[in-house]
C-alpha cells in the first residue's frame, strides 16, 4: 500500500520521537560533560597541591641542610607521578640546588587535551621551617603535564556521548516496536480493508473494529466510517429513484425541446426578417444625420450671413444716432438680432453633441476667476429684478484646473441666467468647492421652484417645467438641455432639487484635475500689516454677501470684529437700503480706512483712504480695497497679468492697407466701416480670383477672407497665396458664418493664420488684426 518503509506513520513518528529525543540527550550530555571538565581542572590542581604539601616539608629539611643527595631522591619521588615532568629544588639566592626532569608523552589526542587544559602548568612552594618561620630557604618548583588528567577527561567524555547514542537508538527501536503494533499495523488493517470496497457498491460493506481498539480513537474513526457507509447506502437507494424518475422527465423533456425547437426556428426567422429592417432603418437614420448636418453647416451659413449684415448695420446705425428714441428702437432692434444669434448658437451646440462633433478644450484656467466673471456679467441683471446674486467660492479653491473654460463658462452663464429669470425676490447663490478630484457648483434661488412633474421635463429639448413658466417667463426652453449634454460630455453630473415656491438648487460636479501651478497670494508684509489691523464688520449678519466676505477675510488670517464693540482698524460697511445712515456711519468713523461694500458698485469714495467694494464679491477686489483702506500699495499679485491679446493690443498698431474679401454687399458695407473706424485703409474684392488679381497690383499688410464666396472660394484662394514666394508672410484672417466642428482645422490647413466667425464684432475683430498686423519697425542708428 505505501511505497517506502519511510512513509509510514510509525516511522515518521519514531523518527520525530527520536530526534527531539537525541536533541535533549545531547543537550544533557553536553551540560554533563562540561560538569566534568570543571571538575577535572578542580580535581588536577587539588590533587597537584596535595602532592606539594607532602613534599614541602622534605624539602624544606632538604634545604635548610644542604644535602644533594636527599635532594635527587626527593625530585626522583616526584617524577614518578605520571603528570610530573619536572622538579627542582631553589636555594634563597635563586640558583638551583637539585632538578630532576622527563619528556612528555606523545599522543594523537594531545592537541585536544592542550585546547582544555593548556600543555602544562607550574606549581611552587616557598621552603621554610618552622623554627626559622622568618628565613627563607628557597622554593620546590614542579611543572606538571595536563595531559593525564585531559587523557582521562576525555575518555569519560566520549564514553558519555557513545552511551547516550546507544541510548536513543534503543529508544528508537523500542518506540518503532511500539507504534507499529499499537497504531501503525491497525491503521494498515483499516486501510486494506477500505481498499477492498468495491465503487460501484460502497453501501455493502462494513469495516471490523480493531482488537483492543474498540474505545480509542482508531474505534471511533471506524465507527463514523461505517456510519458514512450506511447513510451512502440510503442515498444510492434515493439516488437510483431520482435516476428512474429522471428518464421518465427526460423522455418528455426531449418531446418538449423538439416543439421548442420547431418555434425557435419559426422566431429566429421573424427576428432575422427584423435585424433586416433595422439595419435599413438605421442605414436612413445615418443618411437623415447627414443630410441634417449638412443642412446645419448650410442653415448656420445662410442665416448668419445675413444676421451679420442686420446687426453690423444695426451696430453702425447705433454709433451715429444721437436722438435717444431712435437709439431706444436700434437697441431693442439690436437686443433682438442677438437674442436670435444665442437661440441659433444654442441649436448648433446640441446638434454638434448629438452628433458627436463638439471637440472639448483641455487647457488650464482659473475656475474662480470665471465665476467672478460670470458673476460680475448678471450682477447689472440681477439688480435690474432688484434680487441679489451672492458669489460664496471656497477660498482654499486651487487656482488652477485643466478643461474646457468657454463651455465650462457656458453652463455656468445658462443655470445663472435661469436662475436670476425665474427669482422675483430673494436671492441667487452661486457656491463652488473642491474635494477628491472634483469640482462641485451650486447655483440655488429662492425663485418659483419646479414641481416633482416639472423636473423630469427641464433637460428635455424645447421644454419648461410647465406651460404657464413659458408663458409668463418666455424662453425656448433649450439652455437646460445643452447645459446637460456638455456635462455629460465632460463626463460630469448634474442634479436638481426643487419644490414649487421654495426655490431651485442645482448641482453640477465636474472631474477636472488640478493644475500643477503656484497659487496667487498676497506679499506677506501687506498680510502682516492688514491682520496687525484687523478689519471692523458693520455688516449684519443677515447680509446675503457677509458670509462670503468673511470666510475670505480668515482665509486670509485677518482679524473680523464687530464694528460697534471695536470701533478701530479698517471699516467693511455695506450701503445697503440706507446709503445716508452708511455714510453718516462712516463719517463718524475714528478708526483708519473704510471699505463701503456697494451692491450697484457706483457708490462715491469721500476720501483716498476709503475705496468702493463692488458685490458679488471679487476676491482680488477685495485685497485691493483692503490695501487702500490701510494706506498699502495696490500693486499685489493677487492682479492678473496681462494674456498675450492684452499685450498684443498694447502695441501700436499703425494704419494699415487691409484687402477684405467679401461676396456680400452689406457685410462689406459693415466690416468697411468697422475697419475704418479703427484706423485702417480698406480695398475689396469680391472672390477669391478678384484678391489674387489685386494683390498682384498692390501690396496690403492683411487680407481678410471669407470663405463660401463664388468663382474661387477662400480656401483655394488662400492655397494660391501660399503657393506665391511673395506672399509667403501675408497674414490672412479667415472671416466665415460656418460654425460647424472642421470648419476651424479647414481653414487653417488651407493656409490661413487665424480664425474669427460673423457677425462681426468690433473687439473680436480689432483683436485678430493687433494678433497678425506686421509690427512697426524701430527706427535705425542715426536716421
């Protein structure tokens, strides 16, 4: 049954036994023989001293008479002890009197007793007799070999050990005889009679009891196996019913798959004619998407090219007019061309994310710098419905994230712009933080509020919470809806919770990543001053714009106290309703500078020490009112640097000779005269063939080229231009109503440096040209 003697468990046993056995009796014998080997360095050199107290008073006698010959008899004795070596006699003077001496034996074990004992040892007396205890007389000096009593040591040494392993070996055949008949011979007869049970009747077969083991565990273990056994039999009984059973359900189960067969052929041919019609289905759905986005990209053209013209013209008219109706009417007029712009900008934005065409920018920007923006831009709008719009940004928010700031910007502007629309009292609140790789914003109003109806209705397109909202509030009812699909696209979330009457609360969480750059915080001996100051509150605590204010304040470390309790350091009052009790407030101050926090940010500084707080809170606005109100420089870091267009625009920009490329007659009529306004000289051409031809009669600094023009469009007229060495360095400005996804990489791969849409914008426009105009040359040495 096993393979090897060594397999079985008596041996395994025996061995494990013997071993730890033979480890202690080595460990004991070794402790016994250093016993011993103590003893016999104790044992030689009480028995070397014996030998000198016998010699010592012979000797002495010796000695004190002077006789040689007693002398040699004397050492003669002594060397006949087997470990003596050598002995002499000394007189006073230390010259020998007697010596005798032999060699000591060789042995093949002499190395090891001379590591024990060391190869000899030298023993004296000091001679004298006890009527002249005073008069020295000399010493008996005797070397002794150690190796007599090493010899002996380890004879007794290694009869311990050879006695200690006959020892265990008998132990080990004893305990092999033991286990073999106690445990191992049982177990082999348990173990050839399970062998002998056949597989295919387990259940018949009954294991015997072992002699002498009926009590033990060997008893038990067969009593548990022969219980197995029976409790298998049952089961084979119930295993062989179930087995009939089974053929009987088998027999109808293969009648049932046979019909079941049978309809899923019939099924699988239906859904085969299905799959057909679905894939003609979906082959016309993407033949109807790009028929639509090519009527998009047409539409988008066609109806921009005109709205450009409308409100060029409308923006002309609005520059001359002096009478105020007329202005009235061109602005309500002007108001309305932009409002249809935003509607069909709206209409593309969901088309391109519908269509998966809109590209999303991962560049860094200031989250907190486009709140502010925001805030400041719906600032003049939310005064207007005489609400308040409250900006609480987290002052630990990181200065820098990587995204897209224009859509980011877009949602914000959307949920801003409803929420301050729908809010007849109370306030608007945009609160924005950061926490485990997100941003979170939060626009709430305490507007009209939604019903649990309205909100499954708000992200869908061209509808409002409910009809009376369209009625009474307008809208088209498509902001709510981009504003969901740019945040799914930028694989954020957002969420709304609103009750009617109580207000709106929307939710969106963006996973923008932090920029890896150093935050803007203000010099550290200005903060030092402002907390040494502190600042004085006389804002109530129902302020909407307090909280904001303050959490900045101790962002920064700076000490806020009640105006009334301390009446020293920087005054932060707010005008409020009451403009006159501020000011009387003010006046009355004895501390050092003011700070008047001023909801339509037109309130009047009466002295240099006071400054004007605009809100929504502008944090940099902020630091720098504190700084004039402490008498400080307001040159701090928390100001923004000039970006490359703010540094472009500083340049001079000189008149220059502009060739705009125009096929539609009011559009000239309106770039014309924006350019001229600005400065420059203007030619036209009215395609592309007529630019090539007039920039071969004369030289311009800049051309201006529309796109979708007849005879030649802007993109092959550019590619000639590229393809002449003279023009290789003409800038030229793509101006195009496309705004679909490529139209930008179209124009730019054609040759062209830049890229601005219609209509036209003054700003926009002013900017590309600063960006491309070829720079003034410095005058030379001596000229």
């Amino acid at each position: 049954m096993f393979k090897s003697f060594r397999q079985r468990l008596s041996f395994r046993l025996t061995r494990d036994t013997v071993l730890v056995a033979m480890a202690l009796g080595l460990l004991l014998n070794l402790i016994q023989i250093t016993l011993d080997y103590f003893n016999a360095r104790d044992a030689m050199e009480q028995e070397v001293r014996a030998l000198m107290e016998i010699s010592h008073s012979p000797a002495s006698q010796i000695a004190y008479n002077i006789d040689i010959r007693l002398a040699e008899e004397l050492l003669d004795g002594l060397l006949r002890h087997p470990a003596t070596i050598d002995a002499r006699i000394v007189d006073g003077d230390g010259q020998t009197m007697s010596a005798a001496s032999q060699s000591s034996p060789a042995s093949p074990y002499r190395w090891m007793s001379d590591f024990l004992f060391g190869p000899s040892r030298v023993f004296n007396e000091t001679l004298q007799v006890p009527q002249l205890a005073d008069l020295p007389l000399g010493q008996l000096i005797l070397t002794i070999d150690t190796y007599h009593y090493g010899i002996q040591f380890l004879t007794r040494a290694g009869n311990t050990l050879v006695i200690g392993l006959f020892k265990s070996l008998v132990l080990s055949l004893a305990l092999l005889a033991i286990f073999y008949f106690v445990l191992t011979r049982p177990m082999v007869s348990l173990i050839n009679a399970l062998s002998q049970i056949k597989a295919s009747s387990p259940e018949k077969v009954r294991l015997p009891v072992p002699e002498n083991h009926r009590g033990d565990e060997i008893g038990t273990m067969v009593g548990i196996i022969n219980e197995h056994l029976e409790n298998m039999e049952s089961s084979v009984a119930r295993l062989r019913m179930a087995e009939s059973t089974m053929k009987n359900y088998s027999n109808q189960l293969e009648r049932e798959v046979d019909d079941r067969t049978r309809e899923i052929s019939e099924k699988n041919e239906a859904l085969q004619r299905g799959n057909r019609a679905l894939v003609k289905a979906k082959e016309d759905a993407v033949r109807r998407a790009r028929a639509r986005a090519n009527f998009l990209a047409s539409m988008s053209h066609e109806i921009r090219t005109p709205l450009n013209g409308v409100l060029g013209m409308l923006g002309l008219a609005l520059e001359s007019e002096k009478d105020a109706g007329q202005r009235n009417r061109i602005e309500i007029a002007m108001n309305a061309g932009e409002s249809l712009l935003d509607l069909l900008n709206d209409i593309l934005d969901i088309s391109k994310v519908e269509a998966g065409k809109l590209s999303l920018e991962n560049i860094p920007f200031s989250v907190r710098a486009l709140i502010e923006e925001c805030a400041t831009l719906h600032a003049q709008q939310a005064r207007r419905r005489q609400i308040d719009l409250v900006n609480e940004t987290d002052p630990d928010l990181p200065e820098s994230f990587l995204g897209d700031p224009t859509r980011t910007r877009q949602i914000l502007n959307n949920l801003l712009s409803n929420a301050i629309k729908f809010t007849d009292r109370g306030l608007v609140k945009v609160r924005t933080s950061y926490s485990t790789g997100s941003l979170r914003m939060e626009v709430i109003d305490t507007g009209i509020g939604m019903s649990r109806k309205g909100l499954h209705r708000i992200f869908s397109p061209f509808s409002q919470a409910d009809s009376d909202t369209t009625r009474l509030y307008g809208g088209t009812g498509l902001g709510l809806t981009l504003c969901r699909q740019l945040i799914e696209r930028m694989h954020g979330q957002i969420l709304v919770d609103s009750s009617e009457g109580t207000g709106t609360h929307f939710t969106v969480t963006l996973p923008l990543p932090v920029h890896e750059q150093a935050g803007q915080t203000p010099p550290a001996a200005d903060l030092e001053v402002l907390r040494s100051t502190g600042v004085a509150m006389a804002i109530p605590q129902a302020h909407p714009h307090r909280l904001a204010i303050e959490s900045q304040l101790r962002a920064w470390a700076i000490p806020v106290r009640s105006a009334s309790r301390h009446p020293e350091g920087i005054l932060l009052v707010s005008t409020g309703d009451d403009e006159v009790a501020a000011r009387a407030f003010v006046h009355s101050w004895r501390g050092q500078g003011v700070i008047l926090a001023d909801p339509t940010g037109t309130a009047k500084a009466d002295s240099p020490r006071h400054c004007v707080l605009a809100i929504p809170l502008r944090r940099e606005d902020l630091f720098r009112c504190l700084s004039t109100a402490a008498g400080l420089s307001t040159e701090h870091p928390l100001q923004k640097l000039p970006g490359p267009d703010t540094a472009t625009q500083k340049v001079q920009i000189p008149p220059l000779n502009i060739l705009l490329v125009e096929d539609n007659q009011v559009n000239q009529l309106v770039a014309s005269s924006l350019l001229k306004k600005l400065g420059h000289r203007v030619d036209h051409a009215e395609n592309g063939q007529r630019a090539i031809e007039a920039l071969q009669k004369k030289t311009y600094d800049l051309v201006l080229m529309d796109c979708q023009m007849p005879v030649m469009d802007g993109y092959k007229a550019t590619q000639a231009i590229r393809q002449n060495p003279d023009w290789q360095n003409l800038s030229v400005i793509a101006v195009t109503a496309n705004v679909m996804q490529g139209d930008r990489e179209a124009c730019l791969a054609s040759g062209m440096n830049d890229y601005i849409t219609k209509p036209y914008n003054r700003e926009q426009l002013k900017t590309a040209i600063a960006r491309w105009a070829p720079l003034p040359q410095a005058p030379q040495e001596g000229s």
